[in-house]
C-alpha cells in the first residue's frame, strides 16, 4: 500500500488523477492539499470535497492550501480550460463540504511526522504549498518523507503558458526554484511527457458506458468540455493530454517513463524566461552532487500508460 499525501489545484486532469488515485488498491490518501491554481482555493476544496462525497468518503483530510504564489502577483484563472468551477459545465453542489472540518497546513505536518519513510508527497498543482512546508518546517523534517512526485516544467519542448514556460512552474517560480533546492528524491513530470498522456474521445465514451465506479456520470461532460479547449489550442489534435494523470499512474507504475538524473533550477523573474525549466542536457553535464540531482520523467510508455488508466477506471469499487 503507498501512503501518499496529495497537493492539488482542481482543476480537470486534477481531478481525473484524484479520481484515478481514490479508486487504486495500491493507495492510501493519507491528506489532500487543495489550494489556488486553476480554481481558487475556495473552489479547490469545493471540488475535493465533492469528489470524496461522490465516492462515499469521510474519513480523508481536507487540508486549506495558500490563496496566492510567493511572488505575491495576482492570480490568473483558466476558465476556459477547465470551466468556471473547474469542473468543466459540472457543478459542485452548495454547501458540498457542510459539517466537514476543512483543516489548516498544521494536518500536512502531522501527516508527514507520522507516516515518514513511508510517504509520498504528489504535487499536481502549482508548488506554494510544498514550498510553504519547506519553509515552515525546514528540509530536514520535509526530507524524511520517501520521495516527492511533481507534475511542471518543459523541457527541450515549448510551455504551454508562454514560449518556454509550464504552468505550475510559471505561476510560482519562486516556489518551483525553492522546492527543486531543498526537496530530495523529486521525480518531475515535465511537459515532454504529459503531453503525450492522451486520451480520446472513444476512450472516454468506453469508460463512460463500462465502469462501474460512482464518477463514471463525470467522464464526458469534463473530458469534452477539456478536449475541446485542447482543440483551439492544438488544432488537428487527436486527444486531450491529461497531464495530473501519468504522475499518479507512473507512481504505481514505475516502468512506464524513462527518466534522467540532474540538477534542475527554475527561472523566477526573467523578463521572458520567468518560469522556464533549466537542466544540462549536454552528453557530458556539469558534474553535480547526488544530493542535487531530480529525476526527469523523459520518455513515456503510452500503450502501457494507457493499459493501466483504462484498468483502474473501470473498476467499480472505490479502495480506501
């Protein structure tokens, strides 16, 4: 069983990873951070607790993630990525969360003083709130924890907010730089590969008419109104990359990416290179101490990727 405590902004292919992680024997949600991002944190915590209650979950920890990135800018919204309560054209119902106890950053500390060498922290959002613990508690108590496991940067690819910048990276660079300085055993899912974790249309209407699960009524409606936003961004494209997806599905499955060892900086306040993702790709790097060094995500298995996706939505029961 992995122990994991997941940091989140949903957020469409947020949502489709909780959705895939609440649903997997192999996981144990120890917490679930939902904070500011492709939502605000007010409407982040609305989705995360109407997705637990659409499961018949109680007893996971809702924990209130940050308003705003380190840098102190205002935060822009994707409406029109991920609909206005990020959840497409579903939404939540009022007072989703009625009579939940929503608790504040103090859970995630407890959570990872008790659990350890045995948990492991996903970030699919933006990365304030890991970079919060970091300062809040320092790396020593942080890096007890068995691995880290984040989704942001491009690499040798364009981003997808600007020319050279992903979106969890760009939105907090200063957040991003601190985390990949302090953290170790990070493994990042850049752009390279979460742009080839596609699905299709006929994929989704499969999952729609054969799981059994309880979000299997979510399926289309968020994919169709993703895929269609993916569709005037990257005309001709023939699915949409959900990106949150591969790293919760790569956890469990390890052999699915390729990945390499390096130090990885992020840009935090270039005119036009803010957020940019940095690693020496040269065949012989600058050499680096160990304790330096990320593990890129570079390659994807996609048939197997995919295999495993399909598998995990079709089950019927929900496992925690």
């Amino acid at each position: 069983m992995r122990k994991v405590l997941i940091l989140l902004d949903p957020g469409i292919d947020d949502s489709l990873a909780l959705m895939y992680i609440l649903m997997h024997p192999e996981y144990k949600v120890l917490g679930i951070v939902a904070s500011y991002g492709n939502v605000t944190k007010q409407q982040a915590i609305e989705n995360v607790a109407y997705l637990l209650d659409l499961a018949g979950i109680k007893d996971i920890p809702i924990i209130a993630g940050v308003t705003g990135p380190l840098t102190g800018e205002l935060v822009p919204y994707y409406p029109e990525i991920h609909g206005e309560e990020g959840l497409g054209p579903i939404k939540p119902p009022p007072n989703v969360y009625a009579g939940q106890e929503v608790f504040d950053v103090d859970k995630a500390r407890e959570i990872i003083e008790k659990h350890g060498n045995e948990l492991t922290i996903v970030n699919l959002g933006r990365l304030s709130d890991l970079a919060m613990l970091y300062i809040l508690y320092g790396p020593e108590f942080m890096n007890q924890v068995k691995e880290i496991y984040l989704m942001g940067g491009a690499f040798l690819v364009p981003g997808n907010v600007t020319p050279v910048a992903e979106a969890n990276f760009f939105a907090d660079p200063i957040a991003a730089d601190l985390v990949l300085e302090k953290a170790e055993r990070v493994t990042i899912f850049p752009l390279n590969v979460t742009n080839k974790a596609l699905l299709t249309p006929e994929i989704v209407e499969y999952l729609t008419e054969n799981s059994k699960s309880s979000y299997a009524f979510l399926f289309e409606p968020i994919f169709d109104y993703y895929f269609n936003a993916y569709r005037k961004l990257i005309p001709g494209i023939q699915g949409a990359p959900i990106h949150d997806l591969l790293v919760v599905s790569a956890l469990a499955n390890p052999e699915i990416v390729k990945t390499l060892r390096r130090r990885v900086r992020v840009d935090p306040k270039g005119e036009i290179t803010k957020g940019v993702s940095i690693a020496d790709f040269r065949p012989l790097p600058n050499e680096e101490s160990a304790e330096t060094l990320d593990s890129i995500a570079m390659e994807i298995d996609y048939p197997a990727f995919l295999e495993d996706v399909v598998g995990i939505f079709l089950r019927g029961q929900i496992e925690q």
